[in-house]
C-alpha cells in the first residue's frame, strides 16, 4: 500500500522552492573570488602558502551541530572544526591559527578548487568523480555515515520502502539526492522530492511539515533531531545499505599537502590505537619505550621530514585538541547532545570493531 494511502497527517504547504543553481553559485563565487584577491597556490606550493601566511583557511558546514556550529561566545566548535584544529597545530605549531569559512553545499567544492579555503572539512563524500574528474584528494574516511530518514515516530515506519508515494525532504544536486532516487527506482517505488537548500533548511522544512520525512546523511539527520520539539518524537531509519564515506578534502597535484592532511588523521586515529591522550601525550613522550609511539611522538626524528613538517607534528596535534576518540567523543558522541554510538566509527580493535584504522607509522 502506497504512503501517501495511509497517512492521516494534516495538509502540508507545497514543496520549497529549488535551491540556487550551481552555476549561479560557481558565479557568486568566482566574484567573491575576485574581489578578495585569492590565488590558488601552484602545484606543490599549499604549504609553503600556508606557512608565509600564518593561518590555515578551513572550509567548514554554514552551521551543523556535533561537527561544525559556533558556540554562544561565537567561537566555532565541532567534529569537522576540531580536525582543522588539529591540521593546523601540526602545521603552524597552534592549534588556533585557523580561519573557519563557511560553505554552504553548492559552493563548497569550487571555493575549494579556487583557492579560497586550504582544506575543505565538512561533511563531503568521497566519490569516484570527486576523486578523479574534478581532481580532487581526500585525505581519507574521517567519519563513516549512512544514508537515513528522519521520520515522525508516531507514523510506526519500519523501513524507506514503506515511504512509496511521500514528500521527501532534500538537498538537491547532491550524493544523498542521487542515492535516493536510486533506491526508489530500484524497488519500483516513487517519491517526491521537496528540495531545500542545507540540513539546516531541511530540518526547518521538515519541522514545518512541508515534507513527510527528511533525507540526509545519518550523522546530519542527528543533529537535526537534536534540535527540533521533542527530539524523542522522532526516529531515524537508514536507506538500505547506502554508506556515505565522509573526510577532509584538498586539491590535487599537491601530493605534499595531501600527505600532510592524510596523516594528520591518521595520527589521531594512532593516537587513539596507543592510548594516547591530550592529557598524557606529555609523559608519554618522556616515558613511551614502545617504538610507534616514539615515531608519532617526535622522540625518534626523521619521520615528520617526509611530510616537510618538524617532528613534534603529531605530538602537537594530539596533545592540543586530542585522539579521535576524545574529538569524537565531546562532539558528537556520549559527552554531547548528539550522543552517536561509535558504530562503525569504532577502532578495528574495540570490543565492538568498527572499521577505524590507521596504516604504520614506520
């Protein structure tokens, strides 16, 4: 039996309006581009541009709560701040030294292919046509998402292929709308989509019942239940199996800079696999016999040289912002409002494994 034949929910209003296009947005982009001066930094030259510059520009989500959200003294606080944190602890030797830009979807990546951010760290799936054709390097999986729906709990959904007929919230142009779609066509079933222009622009949809449910990566669909009436009234479900691997990003033809980006995610993920934390980082570099923990430590030097970095790289991320665990912890796990289960965000070797690792650091 179709959705829409056994909702009893009020009438809604029509969907919203279509987000801005893309070439719009690669428009106002370009102009703002021009009128700041930006220059992307030539093959190779990212952190040596960083470097003279003295601050990391880090492109982050317009406002998501648990990843990337100013706090109430309008300091920005989350998952994906805290990575660039970190990167630029290793980088300039402070982990403040950054300047968080704010993207909405639709420009996210050409402000990264500009040159207007160094790093883009909010919430991008890791795709073969982001990966090859637009030239683009992901630095690696920092958080494994899956695809979901947000759903009133009183309308007792089981699963997606009960929403056959249903209004389904949004962001257009994007790996969530695509998969949607092929999930529904690949069962024979429809939908319709209420295009909005961000999570946030989402949840305000889906709050005023302009759509029946709301699609987006599941970490998303959280923070959205995090701040909508009664968080309790309402279920996330996922999409079938649709995984939305998400990491930070960099241009391509700077492999320096992609090493630097990639293994600063893999020291805290390491950090966290040798027990090392922002409060015992110290003693540890004084104490550690254990010879990985050296090499991440600086205490064995030569390592933080491959990446044009000094050694103590690591050591002062770490112990400046924290292992991943306590990144995801005070963000979006147990200790905040988000409260996520690490899932398959967990190390290889917890006692429920995830699929978190880190290669060696030899």
């Amino acid at each position: 039996m179709g959705f829409l034949a056994v909702l009893t929910l009020a009438a809604c209003n029509g969907p919203s309006d279509r987000p801005t296009t893309d070439q719009a947005s690669t428009k106002a982009a370009a102009s703002q581009t021009a009128e700041t001066d930006l220059k992307v930094p030539k093959s190779g030259q990212t952190l040596k541009v960083v470097k003279a510059r003295g601050v990391l520009l880090c492109g982050i989500n317009t406002g998501l709560a648990g990843f990337a959200l100013k706090d109430n003294r309008g300091v920005w606080r989350g998952f994906d701040v805290d990575y660039c944190r970190a990167l630029s602890a290793a980088v300039l030797g402070d982990a403040n030294r950054v300047q968080f830009v704010p993207l909405d979807t639709a420009s996210r990546l050409t402000a990264l292919q500009s040159g207007k951010v160094d790093v883009l760290a909010r919430n991008t799936t890791w795709t073969l046509q982001r990966d090859v054709a637009m030239d683009l390097d992901f630095a690696g999986v920092s958080y494994f998402d899956g695809q979901g729906l947000l759903a009133p709990r009183a309308l007792k959904l089981q699963s997606a292929a009960d929403l056959n007929g249903a209004r389904i919230c949004v962001q257009g142009n994007t790996t969530t709308q695509k998969a949607l779609d092929e999930y529904f066509k690949g069962r024979g079933l429809s939908y319709t989509a209420v295009l909005v222009p961000s999570e946030a622009g989402g949840r305000l949809a889906y709050q005023a019942e302009k759509c029946d449910v709301f699609s987006a990566d599941i970490s998303a669909l959280a923070a959205a239940r995090s701040l909508v009436n009664s968080p309790d009234s309402h279920v996330i479900l996922p999409v079938g199996a649709v995984m939305q691997p998400l990491g930070p990003v960099v241009r391509g033809q700077d492999q320096q800079w992609a090493h630097i980006t990639r293994w600063t995610l893999n020291a805290l993920i390491m950090a966290e696999e040798l027990g090392l934390t922002s409060k015992g980082v110290e003693q540890a570099r004084k104490t550690s016999a254990v010879p990985e923990t050296r090499r991440l430590l600086g205490v064995e030097p030569g390592f933080g040289q491959m990446l044009g970095l000094d050694d103590g790289w690591a050591y002062r991320a770490i112990g400046q912002v924290g292992n991943y665990g306590e990144i995801f912890e005070r963000n979006i796990g147990a200790q905040s409002p988000l409260k996520l289960e690490r899932g398959l965000n967990a190390l290889w070797s917890a006692p429920h494994p995830g699929l978190l690792y880190s290669p060696p650091l030899i």
